[in-house]
C-alpha cells in the first residue's frame, strides 16, 4: 500500500540564491530592460527588494567579491537606464522609488540599532551578518541625487512651455477679456492665439499625471512633497519674471486672473494632500504681484498698504510693476512717478536683494528620510513576468 | 544570555564618480 509523504516545504527565509555567471542576466531583466509597466499590480519597488534579497544572500555565504559585483552592476545598470530614458519621467521616477527602496533597506536591515526600531522580529532576522555596507548607502544616497534633479529637470520641461499662455494669457474669468488694457487687446504673445495655447487645466492634469506616477511607484511621501515644492518655486519664477518683463500683462485684469490661477493651484495641493510641502509659501512673491496689480495706487495710504503688503518682492520688483502698470481705460490713471518715489522712500531702509528676475533654474537641496518597510522578505512573490527563474529561493 | 553579534567587515565602495570612471574606460577598452 502506497503512503502518500507530505514534503514539507523548506521555509523561506527571504533571501534569493543566484549563480555569479547570471549576474548579467539578472541586471537585464531587473533593471535594464525592465519595463516600469509590466509590475503593475506588484508590491511598489519590487525590484529593489529583490536586490537586496540577492545581496542578503551573497552577504550569508560571506562571499564579499559577490556583494561588490551586484551592488556595482546595479548601480551601473540604473545610470544606464537613466541615460537612455533621460526625457521618460515614469521611468525616472521609477529608479528613482527603487533607488531609494534599497537605500532605506540596506539601512533597515544594516544591524544598526539607530535603523532598527520599527523592525518586527522577523524582520530582525533578516539583518545582514557579515558586511557593513555603509559605503554603498552613500554612493546610492549620491544616486538617488543624481536622479531626483534628473527628474525635476524632464517635469520642468513639461511645464515650462504650458507657464506663461496658462498662467498670464489665458482668460478663464467671464468678462475679463473686455477689461484688458486699452491697445493692448489680442496683444498677448503669439502663443496664445496658437496651438500652444495652454490653460490652467492643462498644468493641473500634467500634475495629476506626475502625482499618480509617484504615488503608484512608491516613491516616499517626503520625496513627492519636495517634487511639488519644487514646481511650484519654477511656475512661480517664470510667471513672475514674464511679468516683470512685459507691459501688457501689468494690469488690473491680470491681476484678478492671476490670483484666481493661483488659488487654483492651492485648491490642487490641498486636494492632493500637499499643502504641507511649502509649495505655496514658494508662489507668495506671486500672490503679492497679482495683489499689487489689484491695489488702489493713488494716495500715501496706499503706498503704505502697499509696501506693508509687498514683503516677499524686492522694492526693484515692486517699482518695476508699478512703472510698467497700464490703465484698463480712459477712466484709470497711470501711477503718477511721485506715488512711485513715495513708495521708494518708504522702502529706503529695506535690505533686499539687488536682482530683478528670479532666478528659475534654483533648485531647494533634496532630503531623503529614512522610510522603513513594514514588508517582510519572506512573503515577497516574484512574478513570472519579470524571467527569474535562476533565482533560488533560500 | 544573548551572543554578542559578530562585528560587520565594512565593504569599502568606489564613490559614484570613480564607478563612472571605471565604467567609462572598461568600455573603451572592449572592441
């Protein structure tokens, strides 16, 4: 009689076996060939979870030669990816989780007490035993650098042609096209009659679309917050230097419609949760520009409401818009030159700085928090999809 | 009582730059 023996299957203990000789494969299925898509579904940042399974295992066999080859392969791998998707913001944004994801591992499962508080137990067992890679947290630290400015860069160029036509031209307010100043009507630039003509939905669906992508590929809270704060700084910049430069959008309907557009814009943050990321302090010169547009600029009473008001412009920027202001109409006067020196004397003792335009191309230095995992290695499935079979469970 | 885990040998890492390097002329080199 035949007795049916249960194997019982060996424990995952979340590490991941593989042979030196498919290291290369390894690095073409899971980084440089993969496809951010194709993981839809998936545990976020799946591929660097699997990395540091394979690194968990190289480090129990204590075989050092294996640690340096896949931390040094990989790291190679995403430079490369990045290099040929240098304009691909989901893929970015992709390395850029995933990066992150094994610099946050490498730390949760260092051994280091400091890294180690919010471990379960299990999680403890999965330390490394034999290697101190602090060394390479830091080359990943510089990467994940190196490919959020990348990032920041591929958004900027996004929006940056959608700026002016969405933020100065376009008129979204019933009835303010009739108030735009006198011989300067369907003046605008000539973008905005084209068909680069953007309104303000067009940049609120651009950011939707680079807040789902980080959200959904995992990239830490923190990470998405400083993206936005970032943007924003940039929108701020260029529309307030288009308006330093250019007569026509100095008016009083600009104004309203500017300071409508960026009130938008905070709805978005608030909406999105994102209103804690310092994106709106960012637009404050902006909402002081579209508010001086707004102001009464006749009496010394207003100068003072003005220079109260005006704190985050430069006295440069604010006699700047006032010179350029232009009337609606015959029945608005232009800013008398002694209103303009009483506000210059008010803002006499004012040490600000000398620079008309903002300078767009700033960028706020990047902090990467340590962001531990509640995951644990051992209930990570690999997906077939991904071709890596070679890989041993261990 | 608990054992006293065995200290970690530290991995010493090229800095990104050096990698860069590295890369660069391993390319070169191959035909």
């Amino acid at each position: 009689r035949q007795v049916a023996v249960q194997r019982k299957e060996k424990d995952f203990q979340g590490m991941l076996e593989y042979h030196k000789e498919d290291e290369a494969l390894l690095i073409r299925n899971l980084v440089t060939e993969l496809k951010p898509q194709a993981l839809a579904g998936t545990v976020p940042c799946l591929p660097a979870y699997i990395l540091y399974m394979c690194i968990r295992h190289a480090d129990y066999i204590n075989d050092d030669l294996k640690v340096h080859s896949l931390l040094t392969s990989t790291i190679n791998g995403i430079k490369k990816v990045l290099k040929k998707h240098n304009d691909d913001f989901e893929m970015t944004s992709f390395w850029l989780s995933n990066t992150c994801r094994l610099l946050h591992c490498l730390k949760q499962y260092s051994g280091d007490e400091g890294f180690m508080t919010q471990n379960s137990a299990k999680q403890n067992e999965h330390c490394l035993k034999n290697f101190d890679l602090t060394e390479y947290r830091q080359v990943l630290s510089d990467l994940s650098i190196q490919i959020y400015q990348q990032l920041i860069k591929i958004a900027e160029g996004m929006l940056q042609p959608m700026i002016v036509s969405a933020m100065l031209e376009n008129e979204s307010i019933q009835g303010l096209s009739g108030m735009k100043p006198t011989g300067y009507r369907k003046r605008s630039s000539s973008m905005a009659d084209g068909d680069n003509a953007y309104c303000l939905e067009a940049i609120i669906r651009q950011m939707n679309s680079f807040h789902t992508t980080m959200c959904d590929q995992g990239l830490d809270p923190e990470i998405v917050l400083q993206v936005f704060k970032q943007l924003f700084y940039m929108i701020t910049a260029v529309t307030l230097n288009n308006l330093l430069l250019r007569k026509d959008v100095c008016s009083w309907s600009t104004g309203m419609q500017l300071r409508y557009n960026i009130s938008q814009l905070e709805e978005w943050l608030r909406g999105r949760n994102l209103h804690q990321s310092g994106a709106v302090q960012t637009m404050e010169p902006l909402i002081q520009a579209a508010q001086l547009l707004q102001l009464k600029k006749k009496t010394p009473e207003d100068a003072e409401a003005i220079c109260s008001l005006c704190t985050s412009l430069s006295t440069q920027q604010i006699v700047k818009i006032l010179n350029l202001y232009t009337p609606l109409n015959e029945f608005e006067e232009r800013v008398t030159v002694g209103f303009i020196r009483t506000i210059q004397a008010q803002l006499q003792e004012r040490s600000d700085a000398q620079q008309l335009l903002l300078d767009y191309k700033h960028m706020f230095p990047v902090l990467f928090p340590f962001n531990p995992s509640s995951l644990t290695m051992d209930s990570i499935h690999i997906p077939a999809c991904l071709n890596l079979e070679f890989l041993n469970e261990v | 009582c608990a054992r006293r885990p065995r200290p970690r040998v530290l991995l010493k890492a090229p800095t990104l730059a050096e990698m860069e390097e590295m890369n660069t002329s391993e390319e070169e080199e191959s035909p």
